[in-house]
C-alpha cells in the first residue's frame, strides 16, 4: 500500500442527524478519514456509536428522512457523493462500492433465486445480456467457494447456511468489481468456524482483486488479524485512529486503551477478570461541544467539559482526538 | 403438491359433514313452518297431506340422510346423467324445494350466474383498484394521496354496504336518474345496446361492493408493501444500485403479493356473503337473494343447500389460498 497515493475514498466532517419524535439523534459527528487503494481499514467501536450510520451515509443508503445529512464531504475519485444527484450514487451503488450486512438470513430476498440476485447489478451496471450475466454469476460463486455453482444458482436463499448465504452477499458486493468494499460485521451473525472460514475468503480475495475494505466489527481480534490502520469510533465521532501494529502497541485515547483492556488474552498471564468499560454510552442529542467520552473517562479535566477535542497528530499516520493525550505528549516533552 | 392437495381434500370430507351437520341442526332449530305457505283456504286435511308429501313431519336424522344422499350421490348421478345420456340417477328423488316443489339445485344453477355477473365483477373491480391505491399508498406514505385514500378506505369498511347501497341508490338512481333502480334479470344481452343497458344496471351494485372490497384489499396491500419495506433485503436491493421503482414494484412488491393473493382468495367466498345484503338492495335475483326468500317461506332444503354450498366454497378457497401460497412462497414446501 503506497502511502502517497491518492486515496479511494476520502470522507471530511459528515454529520448524519436522525430527525425523531423524541427530538433529534446526533448520530454521526464530523467524521474524516480516508481510504487507500487495497488497503483494508477496520473500524471498532461499541454498538451505537455510529459505525453502520457512517458508512451508510456515505451512499446515501439510509432513509430520508428520519436521516439528514447535514454536511461534510465524500469523494470517491473526484466525485462528491454527498452532493451528486441520485442517478450518479445509483450508478456507484453496487458499482464501485459493493456492500456486504450483518444478517446473511435476511438481507437476501426469499422470493428471487440466488442466480437472479447476483445477476441484478450485473445486468444492471454492466450491460450484460441475460448468458453473460449467468456465466459471471456462476464465477463469483466459485469464486467465493461455493461448490456445485452453476447449479446453485437456481436455489433460493432460504436453501443455503447462513455461512453459505454471506457468500453469496459477498458475491453480489462483488459483482461489478468494485474499489470499495465495506463489510458492516459481516460474520457478528455467524458461528465462531464459519466466521474464520469468511475471514479467510476476504483476506483471499483481497489478495486476488485488490479492493481496498472497509470491515466493521466489535472484535478486535479480527481486526488485529486483518486490518491494516484501525479507525475508532464513540460517540459519533473518530476518536483515534492508527496503523493496526501502532493502535495495539500503543493505543492513546482513554477509550481505546479501556477497549483493548477488554480484549481476554490466550496467552500470558490469566486475568483477574474481564474488564468491562464502566458507563453509559452518551446520549447523542445535540452536536457534542464537549468531549462525548468525557464521562465515562478517569483522565478527565477541565478542558474535557469545555471544548470537544479535535483530532491531532501523535505519531506516524496516528492520530487522536483527546485533550489529555496531547497533555500527556506536551508534559513528557 | 399433488399429495398435499389430495390429503387436503380428503381431510376437507369430514370437515363438511361436520358443517352440514351443523347447518341442518341450526336450521331446523328456527321457528316458521312450510304450511304457514299453504293458502288457508286450502282444507286442513289437504294440508296435512302436502306436507306429509314434503317429508316435513320426517324425524330430523330421518332428512337429515336423505339430504345426504340427495345432494352426494343423487344430485352428481344427475348431472353425469345429463351429460353423457347414462340413467344412474332413474328414479331417484332429487332435493326438492319446498316452496318451488322443484328441484332446489336448478333454481341455484339459474341465480348463481346472476350473482356471479354482478358481485363477481365487484370483486374483480375492487381487487383492480385497490391493489395499485395500495402499492402507491404505500410507495408514497403519508402523502396526500395516501391521507385521502386512507380516509376513503376507512369510510369503505365502517360504513356498511346497506347503508351505501341505499345512499348510492337514492342519489343516483331516485335523484339523478341516471340507473334504474331493478335490475332486470331477464335481460340478455345481445347486441351493443342490451350491453349497455346491462352495463347501467350493473353499475350501483357493482359500485358499493366495489368500494367495500377495494377499502379492505387496498388497506391490506398497503400494510403488506410497508411491512417488506423496512426489511433487510430492501436494503441489499438499494446497496446494489436498483433504482427505488424497481426496489418497490420488484422486490417489495413479490413478497408483498404472498399474503395479499392468499387474503383474496380466501375472500372469494365472501362475494356470495356480500351478495345477501346487496342483492336484495338492487333486487338483483341472484343466490343471495334466492336464500333470503327461502329463509322467510322456512324453504329449509333450498336455505341447507345454499348454505352448505357456501360451506364447499370457504372450504374450497382456503385450499386455493393455500395452494397460491406455497406456489409465490418458494419456502413453503408441501411434503
Ligand atoms: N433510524 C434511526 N432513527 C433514529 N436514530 C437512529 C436510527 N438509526 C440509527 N440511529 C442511532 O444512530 C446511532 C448510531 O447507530 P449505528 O447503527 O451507526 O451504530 P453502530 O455503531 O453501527 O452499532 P452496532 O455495533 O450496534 O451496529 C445510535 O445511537 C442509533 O440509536
Ligand atoms: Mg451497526
């Protein structure tokens, strides 16, 4: 992964707000951050701190409303989708972003055979005649290592594992060879076996194609064991983000360091016990003025209530945002 | 499916005989006698003999199984009979109306098509509204066009069809004019202008059973489209790039139409319900009407008949329905 290259995707200050009944949910909060070309980033962060509401954003793939997205920029090569005209994001949708969910049981529809879903965006973005589209489909099934494909294809979804039918997810995500994949949890839903075997199949065939990755996940074991930089989320908010050695080796923001305390060791001493992170995840009602992990941090001080910590520098492609951190840096200096 | 069918044919045998019996004991159980449609001039004895001649002072079981046999073996033996020129039902006596004293299956015979052409195109017609003011309702929720359906739909199902029905008939056929107020059941038509008269008189009843049956399937469609919209295969359909037309009217639509072709199979049925009230508002002469009439004459053959007849086609209709759901189901399987 060159480091000068130009990124895939490059994402500054998106704020999605949901408009509700009980008033409005600052879900996402000026999110930057970028993507290289091939590189696979992992971004971590516990359940509603906005990680599926960000990327989903960036595709313009949640309703609206209850969703507004109030700002920020997303360029794709030199296209802003934020602002590009639904035809154009239609035309990148499943293009040359291809998107793999959680819940293989129920992303698929029950009612159209697997062949017919994979063949959709292939007729669709590729122009592919209905023999084309079939033999594409037929490869991506082998690709993606489900045996007997050709004649697979005329099986329903209801008629695969769930293992099976995130295979099938990932072939249609990757039908039209897209630069961009990105995998909200896709093996959360699956048995610890099944999950390494779809671990194994990305890693794969990402050796193969070559599209940079987006993988949302809670476990930082997975990401350790594929991702290349680390993004993490709270809040709404990237609150540090690394190359994967660099965030394991030496995680700054309060929350991190808590989130890698959380992960139980194999090896090495046995643990007291887990640890879990004491707190409430914030409510997000309003655009945060101050630091949203604030309460739930021992390191807090003055400057925490009063100003929202923006994203700083603290090492080679590493940066947090935090005001003890750069303290920390500034007293040790 | 063929093995699913036969067993539920099968198991629909008790099922029936269960339910005629029950028509026959709730029938019988209702005041009123035949011989009260015996003029009084007629001589008492004379009386006494008619109805002895009906089978009307038979014990209950006694009727009970001749109705049986009548209407499972000499009525079918009939009909093969006048079909293919065989004598299996010679001498044989058919089910008899008491009021016609003839038999009660040829005056069915004669006003089911009556029904059929009236509520049967009200179904029709209010099966081909609501669908689409369903699926827009849905497409397009909280619009105008779904507030003002909404409300035309509550009207369609609160406000009863007699009621409709004789404010329909008030307005546009004593006011305006503009239909006749009987229908005319000798009508035939034959060329353009007995079809448009045919049309005319068709068009208040065809109207109010419309309206209630739209109010009710479109409701339905909209509720089902709305259900299949928040699921999670929408979603995949949208992140594939499928523009929202197709989302909706493909992938929302064909898992929507599973319950809703079920719902209106399984109403089928009703349209001959729906015929008792509006035949009788519009004076159409069809089955409905038909078992009004023998209800109020005690005609207990012809009212066990329609009934029972009715009984086969609830019966017969929730096994389509079943059918039609595994067919557009492809995770039902029936073996
Ligand atoms: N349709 C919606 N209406 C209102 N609020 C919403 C809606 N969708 C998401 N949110 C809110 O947005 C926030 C972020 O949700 P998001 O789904 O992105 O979390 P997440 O990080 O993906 O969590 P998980 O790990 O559980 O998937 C949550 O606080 C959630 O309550
Ligand atoms: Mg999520």
């Amino acid at each position: 992964m060159p480091d000068g290259a130009l990124p895939v995707l490059d994402v500054k200050d998106l704020k999605t707000v949901f408009r509700t009944r009980g008033g409005e949910v600052h879900a996402v909060n000026n999110v930057s951050f970028h993507l290289q070309p091939g590189e696979l980033l992992g971004v971590v962060g516990e359940s509603g701190s906005g990680k599926s509401v960000t990327m989903m954003s960036l595709i313009g793939l949640l309703p609206q409303p209850p969703a507004d997205i109030r700002g920020g920029q997303v360029m794709l090569g030199d296209i802003d989708l934020r602002t590009a005209p639904a035809e154009v994001l239609r035309g990148v949708r499943g293009k040359r972003i291809g998107f793999v969910f959680q819940d293989p049981m129920t992303s698929l529809n029950p009612v159209f055979t697997v062949g017919s879903q994979i063949m959709e965006p292939l007729r669709l973005h590729m122009g592919m005649t209905k023999a084309q589209a079939t033999e594409r489909a037929v490869e991506l099934l082998e690709l993606v290592g489900i045996p007997d494909a050709r004649k697979r294809l005329k099986s329903y979804p209801h008629q695969f594992s769930g293992g099976m039918r995130q295979r099938v997810m990932i072939a249609i995500a990757l039908a039209c060879d897209p630069e961009v994949l990105i995998a909200d949890e896709p093996t959360t839903a699956l048995d610890v076996t099944i999950q390494a075997q779809i671990l194994e199949l990305v890693k794969d065939l990402r050796k193969k194609l070559g599209m940079a990755i987006i993988w949302i996940t809670h476990d930082l074991g997975v990401i350790a064991g594929i991702a290349d930089r680390v993004m993490v989320m709270y809040g709404g908010q990237v609150v540090e983000q690394a190359p994967v050695k660099d965030l394991f080796a030496r995680p700054q923001h309060p929350y991190t360091r808590a989130l890698l305390k959380t992960v139980p060791h194999l090896t090495g001493a046995r643990q007291a016990r887990l640890q879990v992170i004491e707190g409430q995840p914030p409510i997000l009602t309003a655009h945060p003025t101050a630091c949203a992990f604030r309460a739930r941090c021992t390191h807090r001080f003055e400057r925490c209530d009063a100003e929202n910590p923006l994203r700083r520098p603290v090492g080679h492609g590493h940066d947090v945002a935090c005001h003890w951190v750069v303290n920390a840096e500034v007293a040790h200096a | 499916m063929i093995t699913f069918i036969l067993r539920r044919l099968l198991l629909a045998i008790p099922t029936l005989l269960f339910i005629s019996l029950m028509i026959f004991l709730i029938v019988d159980l209702a005041p009123g006698s035949p011989a009260s449609q015996i003029p009084l001039t007629v001589p008492p004895e004379v009386k006494a003999k008619i109805l002895e001649q009906m089978g009307v002072n038979d014990p209950m079981p006694v009727r009970y199984a001749l109705w049986l046999r009548q209407f499972f073996i000499v009525e079918p033996a009939y009909w093969i009979d006048s079909l293919f020129g065989t004598t299996l039902s010679e001498g044989q006596q058919r089910i008899v109306s008491w009021q016609f004293r003839g038999p009660v299956m040829d005056v069915i015979l004669e006003r089911i098509p009556q029904t059929l052409m009236v509520v049967g195109s009200a179904y029709l017609v209010g099966v081909l509204i609501a669908l689409p003011i369903g699926i827009y309702s849905a497409y397009r929720q909280y619009s105008a066009f779904d507030q003002v359906g909404s409300f035309v739909a509550m009207l369609g199902f609160s406000v009863p069809t007699f009621f409709t029905g004789v404010l329909i008939s008030y307005i546009f056929a004593i006011k305006l004019g503009w239909f006749p107020t009987v229908y005319d059941t000798t009508l035939k038509v034959t060329d353009w202008e007995s079809f448009v008269k045919q049309l005319r008189q068709m068009a208040m009843p065809v109207m109010v059973l419309a309206l209630a049956n739209a109010a009710t399937i479109s409701r339905f469609m909209r509720s089902s489209m709305l259900e299949n919209m928040t699921q999670d295969y929408v979603r995949t359909a949208r992140a594939k790039g499928l523009s929202e037309r197709t989302v909706v009217l493909k992938h929302v639509l064909r898992n929507s139409l599973i319950s809703v072709v079920t719902v209106i199979a399984i109403g089928i049925p009703s349209i001959f319900g729906g015929a008792i009230v509006t035949e009788n508002i519009f004076k159409v002469n069809g089955i409905g009407s038909a078992l009004i009439n023998a209800i109020n004459v005690s005609d207990l053959p012809m009212v066990q008949t329609i009934v029972f007849i009715f009984a086969i086609l609830v019966v017969l209709f929730n096994l389509i329905a079943d059918v039609l759901y595994g067919l557009l189901d492809p995770r039902i399987r029936y073996d």
